[in-house]
C-alpha cells in the first residue's frame, strides 16, 4: 500500500468496505476487482435480481442500513421462493450528490449483515451518482433439491402461505401517516412498521419445502396475495381457490383496521410487499406441514382445482382476486 | 394459458420479453419465475455489475436498443478483464411513466443481442418506475484459467493496452456537439461516437490472455487510463510507467484533437469509457503477444518498476497520472 499517492474517493469507498467484510465461503475474492470470484459448485444455481427505487418501493429519507438490509431480504425471500440456498450477492447503489460516502458504506454495511444472516455473501458492486437512491441487488443462491418453479401445481394440491400478509402494506401506510396516533398500541404499531421495514426473508422454510418435497410449486407474495396467487396458478396451468374463512388475519392487522374501521381483506389480498411464500403442497403432505416447528408458522388457505385464473371464495360464491395488489408496469405508464 | 383473466401489464411485459429469447445452455430456466435457474458448474465463476444512470453514465434520450446493448457490453468488459468467459446476465431497468413498455423491451432487446454476440444468456431481470432511467447489469461467467486479477504485476513486467482509449470520450464530446460540424470526417466521427455508444468488450482477448497465460494482471478500463493504471500498480504493489512514445493515438482521435486545436493526451490517459483491457505481461510473453491475430489489436505501452503510482514518462521526466479521469465518489459530492 501506498501513501504518497492520494487515492481517489471511489478507491478509498472501496477500501472501508472491504474492511468490513470478513472472508465467505462462497466467494474467493469480493469486493475491488474488476469482478468477483465464486467457487465452482456442481448443483444448479439460481440468481435473481431486484431494484428498489426512492419513491416507489421505499420512502424518501429512509435510513441506509435499514434500507440495506431491506433491498437484500428481497432478493433472499425470491431465492428462497425457489426452495435454494442464498450464497452470495452483488449490491448497486446511485446516489445524489449530498449523501455521500457515509451514506452508501452505512447501507452496505446493513446489506452484508442481512445478507450474513441468511448465509449470502457481499461479493461486489458498483456505485455511481443518481437523481434519487436507487439499489440494485443481484444474488446467487445454490439448489440442494429440485427447485420449486411457479409451474408444479396440480388440481387437488393444497395452497398454503407463510406468515400473515397485509401487515406490510399496513406498516406503509402508518409511515405515510408519520405517527399520528389513531388508538394502535406501541407494540402493533412496531410489528407493522417492522413488516414494512425490514421483513422477514422465509429462507428456512423454502430450503424444508425443497429438500424435504413438500411443495409442489411456489412464489414469493411481493405484488399481493391475489396478483401471486393468480400468477402461481397460471404458470401452473389450474385454478386457485383462496377460502375466505382460512385467511390468517395478523392481530397487529386487525387492530390497524379496527382503529381506522376499515376492512382488513384489500390489505390482505393486495398490499404487496409481503415477502411471504405461496406454495402447492400435495394432500399426502399434509400432515408434515401441520407439525413444522412453529417458527416457519404457515397457513392452509385454500387448493388448485381444474380451471384458471385466483378467485376468493365464501359462502356468497368465487370473486377473482387477480386485479388487486401493485403493478409495475402499470404503475409506470 | 387462459384467455379469461386480463393479464397483468407486468406479466404481458414478461411473456413479450419470454417470446424473445431463444434457449442458452447455461440458463436451465430463465425469465418468468421468482429466480433465474443456472446449470451447475464445478469451474470457479465471475460475477460483477454495473449500473449506469441517465444523464451521468449516458446521454438523456439515448435510443433504447443501444442502451441495452451498452450497458451489456459493460459488464461483458470486466468479465473479459477477469479472463473469463461471459455466460448469463440479469438485467434491471428503472424508467419515467411515460416511456412505458416498449421502451423497456427495446432495452431488454439491445441487450440480449449484445450478450449473446459474446456468449451470455439473458436469464432475468426487474422492472421499475423511477424519476429517470436506470439500468442496471449482474453478470455470471466462468474461469477457464486462473483469474487475471489486478493484483498480479510484477517489476519487470511489460505494461499493454487493448485498442486504443481516449476515443469514447471523444465521442461523448461529439454527442454533445449535437452535429456541429467542426472539419471532422463523417468517417472519423462515426468512429468515435461509436467508441463511446457501443464500445466493443475484449472478450476474445481476455480469453486468450487467461487460457495462454500471457498476462500476470489486468483490468478493464473505464475510469481513464491514468487511473486504472494506478489501480493495477497500487493492488500489484509496483509502479506503473507509460512511455509517453508508446501510447497509441487512433487516427480518429488525432484528427478530431486537431479540428479542435487540442492535445489529444488529457483524452488518452483520462478520458474514460474506453472499456479496453490494460495487462502486466512478462518479459516472456512478449512474442507471443505480438504473434496475437490483428483482430484484437494490442499496444505495449509501457512497463513495471519497483516503487508506486502510475506515471507518464518522456524525455521531460516522470509525471503521476492517478488524479485524471473519472471518480464515480467524488464526483457524488
């Protein structure tokens, strides 16, 4: 190393984060080349990749590491959708001129600790000025079972869901509300936020569903329940069928609904950002499912049955559910 | 398929784009599910990703196919400077509402024609709004060889260069220009602003430098020449001299420095956007390496000495050239 050269901010940005990144298994050299270095691995591999843009998918001023973290537990819950292994990821930020190289070590930094805790590595990156925050992740995972495509359901097979959804969309909108308090307790209010904030990749839970075959298709819940129902069974090629009395309702949700007296359903079926999983699981599975230890809580709330399309169905008959929830095509036009 | 359920814009974007891409070898399932499926492969691999941003890594307005295509080849050019061989890509794209759909399969088009000139499949991708746009690169390959890291020079080693840098910025100069004409051949001009639109990656080279082992180190050269030389010096632990006499200048560059009254030198050394390969090679390699088929032109531009830093050296002296060309950090200030 070298001190009488003065090195270049972009080098210097470079050199604190590798200082905080300890040596990872999957990955031979990280951070300061011109690409990372993966180890070879024989079983098939996933990659997946998503943007989160300041503004649309988080808000304005949002804490770096927090939004770190965040923009990896996105990527690790559609690796984990996949029933595979996170190991490793590469993180991209653009950033406007005023937030600077604190600002962008603090969101790698909260990255690389998600990441960690789930097994995924910071491999490399790229930074560059922007008009707003943009965060780029890409991530590689490992399969140590057959994958679990979107395409494996079958009528007759069971629909399950991990966790509660709506609680995210839920927690956005106290955000957008800024702490006026309609009568939420302390602690509902936190669980929402929270699941806004920084959900809970359901990693543990795809690997049991792969490598023990207990799905038989999956995807993870991120534009809302109805719009990833719609989409598991049309790649599936069968209808699903969503029973309205085994929706699981979150308390924290029913709290938040009955303070503001409004239906907790739309944010079930269509708030996005859940990052729950939706699977298939045949009948004979069943029974391995109820007795999974508690902390992958999961719900049966439905089945696939010959036909097309996600529709909700109660004692007053089957409406569709496809329209609700967020999309990002739609939404840019 | 079911024609009963008005299909989400989001997923017709993605059954448009599916329609599009022909199967590839390494992608064992591509676009459309929660994650890219890669076939397993026990050669260690690369990785790396770059994002560019509208009106800082391109001109606003820039054509969608040739955005696509540029941003590929970005990525495609620090794959080659590992010395490995490009396989798959991810591909994310943020952009304003109005620009819509087929913008985006513009892009995702130009890109994957340009990945699959150099053997990388598109595998998938994620699809925003944002205040401008945003694209953003992750791209796989695989060693065939020892990396070439930049971390390899040794004193003694002879410095190259790939083609011939400082015409992209010439480019970038001319787009700016807008078609002032200022006595610059239709030819020449034409050359430069396609150095600077649709550089051309040196994958070819990379391999042959990896798989013949002619090169002890290398990285792609995107920031200037002064400063990625310094890269190579300060992780190699030498010095870097550039022999003032050995720097190419493409006659493109010469004629359009003229029509201008400038030195073309600031463009070679600090320019950026060349997107060439610059190696450490031993003494040995040098045959060999002037043996190389004129396809992928190479000039020795200098070599290795004890000490640090990169310098420029004439009859005059030594002159430090790491403070010119493009710092992404500082200019984020």
């Amino acid at each position: 190393m070298n001190n009488e050269i003065p090195m270049r901010a972009e080098d210097r940005f470079v050199d604190r984060l590798r200082a905080l990144l300890p040596p990872a298994d999957a990955v031979l050299l990280g951070v300061g080349d011109d690409a990372a270095i993966l180890r070879g691995n024989p079983a098939d591999a996933v990659a997946t990749t998503d943007l989160l843009v300041e503004g649309i998918d988080f808000l304005p001023g949002e804490d770096p590491e927090r939004l770190g973290r965040r923009a990896v537990s996105v990527s690790l819950s559609d690796i984990a959708a996949m029933g595979a292994r996170p190991r490793w990821f590469l993180l991209s930020i653009a950033l406007p001129s005023p937030l600077g190289e604190d600002f962008a070590l603090a969101l790698c930094r909260g990255a690389w600790v998600r990441g960690r805790e789930h097994g995924a590595a910071l491999a490399g990156g790229d930074l560059s000025r922007g008009p707003c925050v943009f965060v780029s992740v890409a991530m590689g995972g490992q399969l140590e079972s057959a994958p679990l495509k979107r395409s494996g359901a079958q009528a007759g097979d069971l629909l399950y869901v991990s966790g509660a959804t709506g609680r995210a969309a839920a927690g956005l909108a106290l955000a957008l509300e800024a702490g006026r308090d309609k009568g939420l307790s302390e602690s509902h209010a936190n669980e929402l936020l929270a699941a806004y904030r920084d959900p809970e990749p359901r990693v543990a839970l795809g690997l049991v569903l792969g490598t023990q075959r207990l799905a038989r298709a999956a995807i993870d819940v991120s534009d809302g329940l109805g719009a990833d129902a719609t989409r598991l069974a049309r790649a599936s090629g069968v209808r699903a069928v969503l029973e309205r009395n085994r929706l699981p309702l979150a308390p924290a949700l029913a709290a938040f609904a009955e303070s503001r007296g409004v239906d907790p359903l739309p944010l079930i079926l269509g708030g996005g950002d859940d990052y729950e999983i939706l699977f298939a699981a045949p009948e004979s599975a069943a029974k391995q499912l109820a007795a999974l230890p508690s902390e992958v809580p999961i719900s049966r709330i439905g089945f696939f049955e010959a036909g097309s399309g996600a529709v909700l169905r109660d004692d007053s008959g089957d409406r569709e559910i496809d329209n609700l929830g967020h999309d990002h095509l739609e939404a840019a036009r």
